[in-house]
C-alpha cells in the first residue's frame, strides 16, 4: 500500500445514525487520518448528492439500513449511473450480518466493515483499500 | 494550591484595592510562616469581623469578596437567610450569620462584605461585619473551641486559632450552611 | 464508562440515540403481547423490531458496553425464533421479551451514570437460551410471515424517518447546557435592555426633543421588537416532544397493575406536543405519582370492575394538548372515583376548610396528609403523595386540577407553562418592594375606591365580577414587617384554577419580560414565592407564586 494512503483525505458517511457520525468524527479526528475532510448525510439520497459532487472522496462508509434511499439502491444507482466507480464504497454492517455483506459486495460495495470496530480496524482499512483519488484527479 | 489573588476574585474596580491587599497580606504571611515554622501543615484562612469578635474560613472555600449591594428580603424564608442579591446576573442567597450565631442582625455598614462560599457546590453568601485579612497558620495553633466558646454556638464552630494576641474562632461552613436550623440558646 | 474504549465520550449521544428505539422496542412488545394474549398470533412488525434490535447490539458493541450488547442479541434471537415459528408466539415468550426490552431500556438509561450489571444481563441471556433450547413442534411447517402491516412496525418506521428528514434540512446535535448558557446571555441582554427605556426617559426629561432623541427612541423600540423575535427563536430550540416522557411510562404502567392484579391499559395521545425539555425533565416524577395513583387507587379489579357492568380492562390515558401559551396535560382513569366522604372526614381531623361542593373537596387531596389510599399498606413504598406531585406542578408555575365523578373515574388536569425560562409579568410595588406576578396568573387589576374593600371577621372582602371574593394585603401575607404601609391604591386579582384571590399592593409598575431564576435550597420553599428575577436596575424581584398564594389561608 502506498503511504498516502493513510494520510488525510476527504472521506463521506452515509448513515442515518447521529451516534455512528459521531464516532467517525472521533476516528478521522485523531490518529493517522487527523486533519481528514468528513462529510455527513444522514439518508442515501442525500449520500449520493454529496458522493456526485465530490470526485475527490477517498472513501465512503456506507449504511445499509436507511431512509429516503438505503444502501443498496444508493449502490444500484452508483453502478446504473456509472458515478465515479474509482471511489471506495465500504458497508458499515454489525456482526452476524453475513446476508447483508453478501449483497452489498454483490451490488459493487468494495468492502464490508463490521462493528464493533475500534478507530485502528478503519485506518487499516484505509489503508488497505489505497488512494485512488490521484488518478481520478488525473483523468478529471 | 489556591491563590489568595484567585480565591477572591474581585468582581468590579472597586475592589481591587481589597484583591492587592489581601494578596499582599497573604504573602506577608506566608513568608512569615516560611522563617518560622516550616514544617508544619498551613491552613490559609480569611478573617473576619462580627462585632468584636474574629472568624475564620478556610480559604478554599472561599470565591470572592463583594461589597453589599441591594439585598432583597424572600417572603417566608428562613430567618437566618437576610436575602438576595445580584451577583452578575446569578442569584446569590445571602446568609446573615450573625444571627446564625446568636448574635442580633445589623445593618450593614460601609465596611460589610459579603463573602461568596462555594460549599457542597453550592454558592451562597455570608454577610459580615468587615473583612479582616487572609492569614495563614500552622495547623498546631487550631485548638477546640473552649467551652465559654462553646455554649453559644458550638454546632457551627469547629476551633479556634490562637495567632498573637488574637483569637480567631473558625466556622464549620458546612454545619453552619445546611444542618437544620436548630433555635440558638439566646444568653440570658 | 468503558475507559478503554475510543468512543467512550459520546456515551450522551448513545442514550439519546438508543434509548427511544429500545422504547419503541418495548412498546411494541407490550402490544404484542396483548394481541398474542387475545389469540391474535401476528407478528409482522417482529422483522422491523428485530431490525432495530440489531442496530442497538451494534451501537452497544461499538461503546464497549457488553451487557446491552448481549441482551440485544438474545432479543434478535428471540425475534428469529417467533418470526419463523407461530407456536412461539404466546404469552410467555411476550413477557420474555418484554423483561428483556426493558432491561436493555434501564441500561441504556443508565449508561451515563454507572456501568450495567453484567450479571442480569447474563441471566437474562441464559433465561433466553433455555426457552429457545425447547423446540416447539410444528415449528418447520410454518409459512414465512406476511409483509408487515402491524401499527407498532409502522410507528417505529415512523420514528426513525422523522429523524433523517430533519437531518436533511441540515440538523446538528447541540449539548442542552449550550442552550441555557445561551439563554442565560440573553437573560443578560434582556435586564440590559429592560433599562434603556429609563435611561431615553430621563435622558429626554433633560436635553427636550431633538432630532437625536427620535433616533434614538426609535432604535429602542426595533431592539425591543429584535429581543421578542430572538427570545422566541431560543424557545424553539429547546422544545421537545412530550412524548419523550410518556414513553417511560408503558412498562411502568404494565408492571405495576401486573403486581396489583388488575387489568389496565394505558393510552397516550397528543405525544407529539412540544414542551421545553426544562418542564420535561421535571414532570415525569409528578405524572408517574398520578398514574400509579391511578392504578392502585383509582382501578377497580377485573371482578369488581365486571360486576359494576364495566369492561374488565381499565383504560389509562395519559394525553397532552397545546393552548395558546400553556400546555395542557391531563390523567385520566376511569376506575370507581375519589371518596368524596372519606377526604372530606380526613380534612374536618386535620381542621382544613372543608366548604364548597364536591369539587372543592376532591381538591384538598393535594393538601399535605390527605391520603387517597384504600389502606396504608398500600401507600407504603409508594411514589411522592399527591401533595408533592402538585408542588411538583406549582413549582414549574404550572397548576393541577381534580375531577371525579363516582365509578365514573377521575381526571387530572395539569396545566404547565410552555418554558420556564421566561415569564410576562406585572410589576408591583408593596411597601418599597418589589415583586413580579406571573400574567398567566392575573385576571384583573383593580384601582381601590374608598369601599371597594370591606372587612369582615377580619377578613378583606371585595365585589369582583359580581362576587365576593377575598382580598389580602400584599403587605401581610408577604410579610414585608413595614409599621406605616403605605396606601395600597390597588388589588391584582390572582386566579388558580378556580380559585381567585386579591392581593392589595401600592403601585403597578409595569409590564416585563422576566428572565426566571431558581431559587436556592436554602432559601425553604416559601409559598408565595416561586422564584427571582433580576429587574433592569438590577436589583433582584421575587416572582410571586400565584397557585400558592391562593392557596394559602386567608388574611386580613
């Protein structure tokens, strides 16, 4: 993996739970990922207005069970519509969730993260998944 | 450790000549502790006057010194409490603890202060007659208070510091502020 | 709490994220439990509760907090089980559920103050182990449950879409504390304020009218007007639905007739009702006292209530309503009715005035030592008496009303202000003090002509709209110890309920918004007085408790 990967960059959350924005706010506050960019949406919908607009996103951690537009359809529509497909999109599931990662990773969903993690389980995982938004900037 | 200067915060302009005079005193006491008896416990203290006699708290407990503005009287509040006042927009219950300690309320004169105490979280203020001074003694000078002492008000005395020719009795703030208001045998 | 975990800081934004969907969670369940009770074996909104299950486990587990973390997992376990299994679906399994949903509510309530008992948590997990470990028969054989359809799946759908919809309009999460440290400043800029009118008055008095005397009047009256729009703008942000206490109640209620054997339900209505979070805070304990009074004095048995010709069941409703500016909460059972002879015989021992018709008498259950209970050993143990529920109420500025009807039921009726923080008041003036009196508490003032106040057996009595009623004098019943009383050239009539009293003052000052302030503990709790305000010159006013004043025994 490359070093920028773990550095700061500008990360989405999609979710529709006050308390998980809250505990991204404190993982992309310290550590490796300090100084990092966190935009909120709190429904899907809202999610991919904000995932459209932003080409520079290293990284999406998205929630499964949501209003308006839930995680799968924002994953439908982010394959359908062929939107920035060199964007990581992790699904944020609880464990015993096996079904539900299973269709995600099935609907194009990069990779699954499952709670309880610990701030350090999202920086590997950041890291593990790369930076691609170098290339994206360059093929912008 | 607390700092006399921060302990008792002046509130307005007026009162920093108090703030440069007790911090001034405390610093003559503490070099003064500090040639003679280093080894013992200090205990910091602010004195003060009610009628003739010498109080003392600990100086801990104490947040600010204020002069004594417009008190305003509570309907059916208890009889030792004299009223409230404006502390910075806060209500501040003020507490006549002459009467508290058996002697009769007076009218504050131009040296009254009240005393802000901070005392189980709580924030109350003590009128009193004047404010002396803040001291620091050695903790071998606190004796129990004496029985003459004793058959006043004993439940809110908790010793007394012999320093000099002085006697400064020390108040139990506690007992004082929120045992019940137990009826003071009134000397005959 | 958990010391060692990353997110152990936001354990406020963990309860105040979890602990509604555990409610809701445990509402659910209780209705449930009545359908499967009834023989309606449905369990359509079991998938979206096990959903929510599911999110609460995964919240736990992320705070560390093992204990909730496991009784949510043995409750998804439970729900599998009664999804894919109809036999499952009994009583027995309900209460189960129920016991656990309310365990996980204590938790999570707790979560801020002290770590869960793993202990119970493990019982409860071992308890759910050995009721599934039964397979019941015919359990293969059972058709995947219909799409869901069922009323409580449809509120918790509700709950949950209302939130995002607000987080789309851009919703942040603000610390309460934040709000009143705000509110407090603008407490400040109001006392401020308050003072520039008298400040352009005398100013005027002196310079005469000029061009810049105009200006500045004008500027006067735009800030009053700004301070207005920015004073109601503070309220809406600490408005919270009243529903956020109501929900305590369910289980509460459940347990308790459970223990006392009798039938009830409870319904809640107008939940949606917002109040400041600062009454909200405050009004759970005094309606908590009301509906257990309601249970265990106010409802008859099955059998009693059978033979009376009444449904078994009992019906609870506990409902709210916004007036104009207060709001209006009423309890209401519909049990066998007050003792109107019992509380009368109770007063005449404890020599309180017992005149006035039935009404008045069901009123003198708040008086302190009155007890509506069938016998003491029930009271035993029990909430805060009545009494204490109502200076609960005055406390808050709020007032309390009872009505009763015999094996018809009684009625409480609660009127609470719409915030504490700030009170229109008017201004008196007795004996060089001066007080606040709360507006929603004032019908009428009336200037004093010679006769308008008659004294009878040393009682002050006037002609007010056509009826007696009695007047004090400010000056005695405030005690204000003044030898020469100055000329008391009006009286306020001050009303409670239904109850009215004149207070003779000097002088009406004026109108005022004031900034309401607690008072002390040291200071008792004075009758007359609810609390403080500081007034524009800055010196401190006492608000003048109305609910207490009426109350209080006549003086000349």
């Amino acid at each position: 993996m490359t070093d920028s990967a773990t550095r700061p960059g500008t990360f989405l959350a999609v979710d529709d739970s006050p308390l998980h924005h809250q505990m991204y706010r404190v993982v992309f506050a310290h550590g490796a990922l300090a100084g990092s960019t966190l935009l909120h949406a709190m429904n899907g919908r809202e999610g991919f207005e904000l995932y459209a607009a932003h080409p520079e996103l290293r990284l999406v951690l998205l929630d499964l069970n949501m209003p308006e537009m839930n995680g799968l359809e924002f994953l439908a529509k982010r394959r359908a519509e062929a939107v920035h497909l060199h964007i990581p999109v992790v699904l944020v599931t609880t464990e015993g969730s096996r079904e539900d990662e299973a269709r995600g990773r099935a609907a194009g969903a990069w990779d699954y993260l499952r709670k309880p993690f610990q701030p350090i389980d999202l920086e590997r995982l950041v890291a593990r998944l790369g930076d691609y938004t170098a290339s994206a900037v360059g093929h912008g | 450790m607390t700092t006399p200067a921060r302990a008792a915060r002046p509130s307005g302009a007026n009162l920093f000549d108090f703030a440069d005079q007790i911090a001034a005193q405390a610093q003559a006491a503490q070099s003064l502790a500090q040639a003679t008896e280093p080894a013992v416990a200090q205990l910091q203290l602010i004195a003060f006057r009610l009628d003739a006699e010498e109080f003392g708290l600990p100086l801990a407990t104490v947040r600010e010194v204020i002069r004594v503005g417009d008190i305003t009287r509570v309907p059916q509040a208890p009889e030792h409490i004299r009223g409230v006042t404006n502390l910075r927009g806060r209500i501040l219950s003020v507490v006549e603890i002459r009467t508290r300690l058996g002697l009769n309320a007076a009218v504050p004169g131009p040296r009254s202060r009240i005393i802000v105490v901070e005392v189980q979280h709580r924030v109350v203020g003590l009128l009193v007659d004047s404010v002396s001074q803040v001291l620091k003694i050695g903790v071998d000078r606190v004796i129990p208070a004496p029985d003459e002492v004793r058959s006043e008000a004993s439940d809110h005395i908790s010793g007394v510091a012999h320093l000099d020719q002085r006697l400064i009795i020390l108040l139990d703030l506690e007992r004082m502020l929120f045992a019940p208001n137990r009826a003071v045998p009134s000397p005959s | 709490m958990d010391s060692g975990n990353a997110f152990g800081d936001l354990t406020q934004d963990y309860i105040a994220e979890c602990l509604p969907l555990a409610e809701a969670v445990t509402d659910a369940f209780l209705q449930l439990e009545r359908r499967w009770r009834e023989g309606d074996a449905e369990a359509d909104s079991v998938v979206e509760l096990k959903r929510t299950l599911h999110t609460l486990k995964g919240n736990s587990a992320m705070m560390g907090l093992r204990p909730m973390q496991i009784v949510a997992h043995a409750l998804e376990d439970v729900c599998a089980r009664v999804v894919a299994d109809v036999a499952a679906r009994k009583p027995e399994i309900a209460a189960l559920l129920i016991e656990g949903a309310g365990l996980l509510v204590d938790q999570i309530r707790g979560a801020a103050e002290s770590p869960a008992d793993p202990v119970r948590a493990e019982g409860f997990v071992a308890r759910v182990a050995a009721a599934l470990a039964v397979p019941t028969p015919g359990s293969r054989d059972v058709p995947p449950a219909p799409e869901p359809a069922d009323r409580a799946g449809l509120r918790l759908e509700r709950r949950r879409s209302e939130r995002p919809a607000d987080a789309a309009g851009g919703m942040i999460r603000v610390d309460f504390r934040r709000l009143d440290a705000l509110l407090e400043i603008f407490g400040e800029a109001m006392i401020e304020q308050s003072a520039l009118p008298e400040v352009y008055r005398r100013l005027a008095a002196r310079c005469g009218s000029c061009p810049e005397i105009g200006e500045l009047d004008r500027v006067v009256v735009a800030l009053r007007a700004t301070m207005k729009r920015l004073e109601s703008a503070l309220m809406d942000t600490r408005l919270l639905p009243i529903a956020t206490v109501f929900a305590r109640f369910n289980r509460l209620v459940r347990d308790l007739a459970q223990a006392e054997r009798k039938q009830i339900r409870l319904v809640t209505e107008g939940g949606e009702t917002l109040l400041d979070k600062a009454i909200l805070d405050r009004i759970g304990e005094p309606l908590l006292h009301l509906l257990t009074n309601a249970v265990i004095h106010g409802v008859e048995s099955a059998e009693e209530r059978l033979r009376q010709g009444k449904p078994p069941e009992a019906t609870l409703m506990l409902s709210a309503a916004a007036l104009s500016d207060r709001v209006m909460v009423t309890v209401v059972d519909d049990g066998r009715g007050l003792d109107t002879e019992r509380i009368l015989a109770q007063a005449r021992a404890l020599d309180l005035d017992v005149g006035g018709g039935a009404d008045a008498a069901h009123g003198l259950i708040f008086q302190p030592g009155l007890s509506t209970a069938e016998s003491v050993s029930h009271v035993a143990g029990r909430g805060i008496g009545l009494a204490a529920a109502a200076a609960a109420i005055h406390a808050l500025g709020g007032s309390i009303e009872v009505r009763s009807r015999p094996s018809r039921g009684v009625v409480f009726t609660l009127t609470l202000p719409l915030t504490l923080a700030i009170l229109r008041s008017l201004i008196v003036e007795v004996d060089q003090e001066r007080y606040a009196v709360p507006l929603s508490h004032v019908a009428e003032t009336v200037r004093v002509e010679p006769n308008t106040v008659h004294a009878i057996d040393g009682r002050g009595v006037a002609m007010w709209r056509g009826s007696a009623i009695n007047v004090a004098d400010g000056g005695a019943l405030l005690g204000t110890g003044a030898t020469h009383s100055a000329p008391r050239n009006y009286f306020v009539v001050l009303f409670s309920g239904p109850r009215r009293r004149g207070l003779l003052v000097d002088r009406l000052v004026g109108h005022q918004d004031v900034v309401v302030k607690s008072l002390d503990p040291s200071l008792g709790r004075p009758d007359v007085v609810s609390g403080a305000t500081i007034l524009g010159d800055g010196r401190v006013a006492c608000i003048l408790d109305a609910t207490g004043i009426v109350a209080q025994r006549e003086v000349a």
